[in-house]
C-alpha cells in the first residue's frame, strides 16, 4: 500500500517537470484583458470628450473675465476688463512675433494643436537650459486652456485640452489662434494683452515701436506673470529676457551680435513709471487673486482670465475710509518718504474688512506693505510671545511680579553669553506687576517671562498657531523686543494674531474669500475652520490688561480718546524704523503699521494713532460694541498694593493701597495682609525728674510686632505748647531742657517704620517740675494773697455772734499763729518777711491784720514805725 502511495506520487512530480507553458493561452488572456482595457480606456476618453464644451469665436477671441464681489454681492472689479485692448493680427510686429514663437512655441506653424516632439524637446530644454527654458503646451493648448477652466479634475480637463485644440486648429487659421493668445494672456500688474502691456511697461502702443530688448521682455513675461514682472522683480525678469534672447539666436530669429546689444540694456531702464491702475481697491483684490491660488491650487488655471466669480469678504464702506487715511487728501499728516498699511478684519470670523497696501498705491500686484513686507514689530509681539505664553502655560495673574530694574536687563543669545538691552528711555520701575509691565511696554518684564518664567518651545509653538510664520522653532529670550533680525510680520498677520484675543482665545486665518463660482456653474465653497489656541482665561486677561495700554494715563496709547467704546491695543516701535499699532473690540480689529519703505537712517515718524483711531472710530459708528466678557474661569480679585507675593487687603489697607486684579480661577490668593494692621500702642510711660542734673528721664515699653519694624514718635510739650517732637527706635528718652516750676507732657505714638501712616494710639503722662526756693517776700506776698481770696470767698457776717480762734505768737521767720475768742467765726494768718510777733483778736470786728505782717492790728504797725511790704513791681526790678 504504501508502495503504492509513492508511486503516485513520483508520477504527479513528473509530470509537474515535464509541463510545458501554454502560450496560446498567455497570448489570448492578454489580448483579452488589452482589449477590455482598451475599450474602458475609449469610453473613459469618449466620455471625457463628449462632455467637452463647444468653441465659441468671442469666448476664444475675448479673455473671459474673472469677477469679484464685495461681501453684499456687489461687483467691485473685472479684472480681466480692466486692463486690455484687442488688436488683429496685422497690428503684431514680426519681431514681437519672432519672440513669442521662440519662447512658447516654435514649431507653431507647423504641428496640428499638439507637438509631441515639443513634449520631449521641453523636457531636454529644461533640463540643459534650466527650469523654464521652455513650456510643453502649444499656443494653441494654452488658447484652449483658458478657455476650457473648470473645478473638474486633471485628467479630464487634460483629455478635452488635446481634443480641443485639434478641434480649435481646424477651425481656426494659425494667425486667429496666435491672436487668440496674445489678446488674452496675462502680463502681471492686471494686464492683459500684448498691446496693452507695450504700452503700461513702454508708454508705446504701436507694437512696431518695440525694439527687440523690449519685444523679448514681453515674450518672457507669459510663462510667470508674477515673478517675472518687471516693475518689482527686475532681475528676474531680466533673466527671462535673456532666455528668450537666447532661444531667439538658437531659432534662428536674430543674430548672437543683436541678443548681446540687447542683454546690455538693463530693464530698470527699459521701464516706465509713470502708469496708474485704474483697477480699484488694488491691495484688496490682489489679496484675493493671492488666496485663490491657494484654494485652487493648480498651476494650468489663469485666474484673471479664468471667468470666475469670487465672493469675498470686502466692506466697500471701511476700504473707501482705508484708501482715504492714506491718500494726499488724508486727514492725517504723512511725513515725505514714508509709507503706511492698514487691516481692518472682523474678530470673530477673521473675514478681512479692508485692507491698505501702501501710500497712495495704485499699481495692481506691486509691493503690498500689508500683506508682502516683513517688518520687525518692536513692542507689539509681547502679547504674542511673552506675556500671553506665561498666562497659558503658568497661569499668571495681572498681578505677577516682576523687578524692573537695569539689573535684570540682559538675555543670552545662541550661547554667546549675556547681552544687554535696556527699557525704552531708559526708564526703570522698580516692582511692577504684569499689567503695568504690558501698558507701560516694559522690556525687562517681557524678557524675563521667556528666560524665567515659560517653556519656550511651548512659546513658539503659541506664536505659530497665532499665524506668525516667521517664527519657525522656540522663541528666543530677545524677541519680546521685536527686532527685524529676530521676527519678520506685517499688517496681515498682526491683525489675525490680535484678533484670537479678542475672540476667546479661537484664532481664524485672515481671509477674503468665501466661495468661488466656475462658468460651468460649479461653485467651490471655502471651509474655514476656526482653531481654539489658548485657554479663554489667558485671552480675556490679556485684553484686559491692553486695554489699560490706552485706559491708563501711563499707557503707551494713552492719546487715544474713544469715549465708552472698550478698545484693546498693544504699540510697538523697532529701533525708529517701524512704528505699530494694534487694536480690537468684540467687532473690529485694526493693525495698522507705518515707517519707511527701507533703513536709510531715518527715524520714523509716527502717525498709527490717528490711523488707528479713525480706522477703528469709522468701524464701530453706529455698531453696538460689547465689552470682553469674563469666563468663569477668571476671577477678580481685590489685592494690597505692593504685597509679595500677593495677599488679600484687611480691614486696614488705605482705599488707595487696593488694586484689583484677575486672577485664574484656583490660584487666587487667601492670605490676608497685616501691612497696615494698626500697630499697637506703647505701653507704661513712666516720667521720672532727676532734681540734682536737672533732667526727665521718660521710659515705656512695647509688645512689638512680627510684621512690622517698630518706631516711635516722641512729642513734648511744655504748659501745653510743644518745645520738642522726635522720631526714635529706643524706648526711653532723657529730656535736658528743663524750666523750673513747668508743667511737661510727654506723648509717645508708635508706628509701622516702612509705613508711617500706619500709627498707633497715643499715650502721655504728665509731670509738674518744683520752682525755686521761696524768700519772705514771696510768702508774703502769697500768704496775703491767699488770705485775700479766703476773704472773698467766706466774707464774715455782722451782728452775728460766733466762734473763732488763731494764733497769736509768731517767730523770727514772719510767720506767727495765735489764738482767740470771739463771738464770730472766722480766722486769720499771714506770712510775711520781718521780725516780731503779734497778736490776733480775731472777735469778729473787722479789726483783723490786713497789712500781712502778722500783728493783726494795722493801726499801730503805722503808730510804731512799720513799713508797709514793697510793691511787687518794684521786687522784680530790683531781682
């Protein structure tokens, strides 16, 4: 069995090595498949070509012309019209036809529409001669092309192209098609036509004037009406002349001697100046032809002669006040030499409103400074680059610190060590928070955020989703400064990037079209799609704070007036070339920029602010303006003035020492201050009179303070007028001023020595300094005077009966007492300066002593001889 099972096996491996291939079978199964495919291929190309539009005579012989409306539907330009004169083929000088047919097509007059030598020949060209040595396509195809733009895809426009234009060569004679060609090609600067681009770039409009030089510049410009304009890209297309001088010789259509005279003549030369387009709102549309490239993406389309109608986002109202603020009829007052672009776009939507390209700008895809320069933008990107990233990244509020200080001002670039910089003015503010950092325009602070504070390559990447395309990897620590070597912007992206602060944080490419409408009816919608870049807390903050750039007498835009209108703007200036400024509401941003065209030692003169304000005024008339509202995940939050880090005020805090600030929900602080907590009073005032050096010496006490340097104020007064007032750290005081016989004060207050309004309670003691020692005279006089005012005060009643008693004897000090009985009360002393003793009857009947010599009877001091006591007057004199 198993034999068995073996030998099958080795016949079956036989006949598997003895098989022969069947070629019939190989030959049949791929003529079959050729022919499936070959059939597919004819219905494919069938149904390309019957979908193919007819020729028409005026559309082949007329550029059909692009249209584009404003954002109400309304037309604003026709672009292919603008600028064309038609002329016939007798008008065509032979030299200007020699150079056209050497450039674009040299065997024109002889193939059918399609060259399939030229095809090969083109790719040789290129690759000997250089890219755009020659083109592949036909006079004829690129007639056809024109004529044939739709939205459908490649291949098929391809196969209609070939199909047509054997179609249009045997319909057509080849002088038609030539014509057909050069009265519709584009010329750059929104011209079109041979005759008519003589006369733009020449000022001639006989095409027999042209000299070769100029005949070979026109031919040149066809195949990249952009780069090879004269009027901006001179050596460009001075290059391209060449070539078609040269492919000119190799033709056979010119001598080598006649090319060589002909390269020696410099196109700059050959230009003139002097032409105007009449093409209105030029910066606008030539904005828009630029972004339809983008959209359409497809090199074979002509965009002015495509027939298109382009919607677009254009206020004819805003462009009209925009082409006004920088004509010669401008109400403000341009310096000579320098030059000025606008962008108004609306902020939620990012649909440009107008746009200013330049002073007085009337030539169409020249030098648009809004749109093409690259300028540097000074102090205007710090929102951008610095302040904005720490808000999104750290969650930093408007009351962060920083130490504005010459100290600070330094940054390390490409690991060539530290460099210095320096505020403008030269102008340092101590601690400062982020606020005040970003309306005053502060350096340091924005520096120190990028080599501090943030993740820079974090930074870059926020820049960039912003639209600022010049910043390619992190953000360097210079560039919060703005300089042209670091960052390169203009009008356009500037606008875009402040526009996503005012739009909660969502950023919108700047744009100007919204769909675009082919002739065979198809309509090519523009998808937008509206990007949220940062947190809503760090664009509300940010606009917040920029608001004060005008709000705030220290703002850097402080000028500016726009009554209730809330208005956001950052200023900018770079090393006195550049000058900015940016601005937005919840409606309208406005980026405007001006200096001169180039750095020629010129310092720029600004007018942003009349430009901004009239701008932004003439948008928002009669538009209800709200104001940025806050998210809920900001909340404002009253802080201490100076608190670090920053702390809740108390009940103490002056109203002037209270600031209110925004902070990110979750980080705001809880910590209340004791700044200006009342300081406590001093305690135990203790006054002691030293009789022998004739000194008070004051003493007291103080609980003392953790949050406070402790002082004190020391004020004395002397019977009630003050003689000395001091400021001391010590707790006692010794006082030499002394009169004798005075009344001191002493009051001490205690106070907070970094804040000397923050004063204690007062206290005070008081202490009654001893006079001299008394003479005799002086108690004399005073025990009278007291006896005197007993008198008055208890005067002794008549014929009423009484007690009384008093002391009689005396001593040889003059002062005596005595006793005696009477019928009344009363009693009587004296003091006085002598010798002797006396006697005192005081019974009630007047005859007390009265002269104060202690006898008590002044009739017999006059019997024997006393003499009455001085006048005081005369004591004094005589001390």
């Amino acid at each position: 069995m198993t034999e068995q099972v073996k030998s099958r096996k080795v016949r079956k491996q036989n006949k598997k090595k003895n098989r022969k291939i069947n070629w019939k079978k190989v030959f049949v199964t791929l003529l079959v498949i050729g022919l499936v495919t070959f059939a597919i291929g004819l219905g494919v190309l069938y149904s390309f070509i019957s979908n193919a539009p007819e020729l028409t005579a005026e559309e082949l012989e007329v550029p059909a012309s692009t249209t584009i409306l404003d954002r109400n539907g309304e037309e604003v330009a026709d672009l292919a019209a603008e600028n064309r004169t038609i002329i016939d083929y007798e008008d065509l000088s032979p030299i200007m036809e020699d150079a056209v047919l050497a450039a674009e097509d040299v065997r024109f007059y002889d193939h059918s529409g399609i060259d399939v030598r030229r095809i090969g020949g083109a790719v040789m060209a290129n690759i000997t001669g250089g890219f755009g040595s020659q083109g592949a396509s036909t006079i004829t195809q690129q007639v056809i092309k024109n004529f044939l733009l739709t939205n459908e895809k490649r291949m098929e426009r391809k196969v209609q192209e070939q199909y047509l234009a054997l179609q249009l060569e045997r319909e057509y004679s080849k002088e038609q098609i030539l014509m057909m060609y050069l009265n519709k090609i584009y010329y750059s600067n929104g011209i079109y036509g041979v005759q008519k681009a003589s006369e733009v770039y020449f000022g001639k409009e006989d095409l027999d004037d042209l000299t070769l030089a100029e005949a070979a510049l026109l031919a040149g410009i066809p195949q990249r009406p952009n780069a090879y304009n004269p009027a901006n890209n001179p050596d460009l297309a001075e290059q391209r002349r060449n070539t078609v001088l040269d492919l000119m010789v190799r033709h056979e259509k010119i001598t080598e001697e006649e090319a060589e005279e002909a390269k020696e003549i410099s196109v700059e030369d050959m230009i003139q100046e002097s032409y105007e387009s009449e093409l209105k709102y030029s910066a606008f549309i030539e904005t828009v032809y630029e972004e339809a490239e983008e959209i359409i993406d497809d090199d074979d389309i002509n965009l002015y002669t495509a027939g298109l109608t382009i919607h677009t986002t254009l206020d004819q109202s805003a462009q009209e006040h925009v082409e006004h603020l920088l004509s010669e009829e401008s109400p403000v007052d341009h310096p000579e030499g320098q030059e000025a672009a606008i962008v108004a776009l609306d902020t939620a939507s990012g649909e440009v409103l107008a746009i200013g390209g330049g002073r007085n700008k009337d030539d169409f895809r020249g030098f648009n400074y809004a749109t093409d320069s690259g300028r540097g933008p000074g102090s205007a990107i710090k929102p951008i680059v610095s302040f904005g990233p720490a808000i999104e990244q750290n969650q930093l509020s408007t009351y962060h610190q920083y130490l504005d200080d010459s100290s600070e001002a330094y940054y390390t670039w490409d690991g060539e060590g530290e460099q210095s910089f320096r505020n403008f003015g030269e102008y340092y503010y101590g601690w400062v928070t982020m606020r005040e950092a970003l309306y005053r325009s502060l350096n340091v602070p924005s520096v120190q955020n990028v080599r501090d504070e943030i993740d820079r390559s974090q930074a870059g990447d926020f820049a960039r989703s912003l639209g600022i395309s010049s910043i390619e990897n992190s953000v360097a620590e210079s560039y919060p400064i703005g300089s042209v070597n670091d960052i390169q912007t203009n009008p356009y992206e500037m606008a875009g990037a402040f526009a996503a602060f005012g739009n909660e944080g969502v950023y919108n490419d700047p744009h100007t079209i919204t769909k675009i409408e082919f002739r065979d009816g198809e309509t090519l919608e523009v998808d937008r799609e509206s990007n949220p870049v940062m947190s809503d807390y760090t664009a509300y903050m940010i606009s917040d704070m920029l608001k004060d750039t005008i709000a705030h007498p220290n703002g850097t835009a402080s000028g500016l007036n726009f009554g209730g209108l809330p208005v956001a703007a950052k200023t900018g200036t770079n090393e006195d070339i550049d000058s900015w400024l940016v601005g937005y509401t919840t409606n309208y941003t406005v980026s405007v920029w001006n200096g001169y065209p180039s750095d020629e030692g010129q310092s720029v003169s600004s007018r942003t602010r009349p430009l901004f304000q009239s701008m932004m005024e003439n948008l928002s008339n009669g538009v209800e303006t709200a104001d940025f509202t806050r998210p809920n995940s900001v909340v404002e939050v009253d802080i201490e003035r100076g608190s670090r880090p920053a702390k809740l005020p108390s009940e103490f805090t002056p109203d002037d020492q209270i600031v209110t600030e925004l902070f990110v929900e979750g980080t705001e602080p809880s910590e209340q201050s004791e700044e200006y907590d009342m300081v406590e009073p001093a305690e135990s005032l203790n006054l002691n009179f030293d009789e022998e050096d004739q000194i008070i010496e004051a003493t007291w006490s103080h609980p003392g303070s953790d949050e406070h340097d402790i002082e004190f104020e020391l004020t004395i007064s002397e019977d009630g007028s003050e003689v000395e007032n001091t400021n001391l750290s010590d707790t006692e005081f010794t006082f030499t001023d002394i009169e004798l016989g005075a009344t001191y004060t002493f009051e001490v207050i205690a106070y907070d020595e970094d804040n000397d309004e923050n004063r204690s309670d007062p206290i005070s003691e008081s202490i009654e300094i001893p006079g001299e020692d008394s003479n005799f005279w002086d108690d004399f006089f005073d025990e009278d005077e007291d006896e005197e005012e007993q008198e008055e005060e208890s005067p002794p009643e008549e014929d009423e009966p009484g007690e009384g008693n008093g002391n009689g004897q005396g001593n040889g000090n003059g002062n005596g007492n005595g006793q005696g009985n009477g019928n009344g009360e009363g009693n009587g002393n004296g003091n006085g300066n002598g010798n002797g003793n006396g006697n005192n009857d005081d019974d009630g009947t007047d005859d007390e002593d009265e002269d104060g010599d202690g006898d008590g009877d002044d009739e017999i001091d006059e019997e024997i001889g006393i003499d009455p006591p001085p006048d005081p007057e005369e004591v004094e004199d005589q001390e």
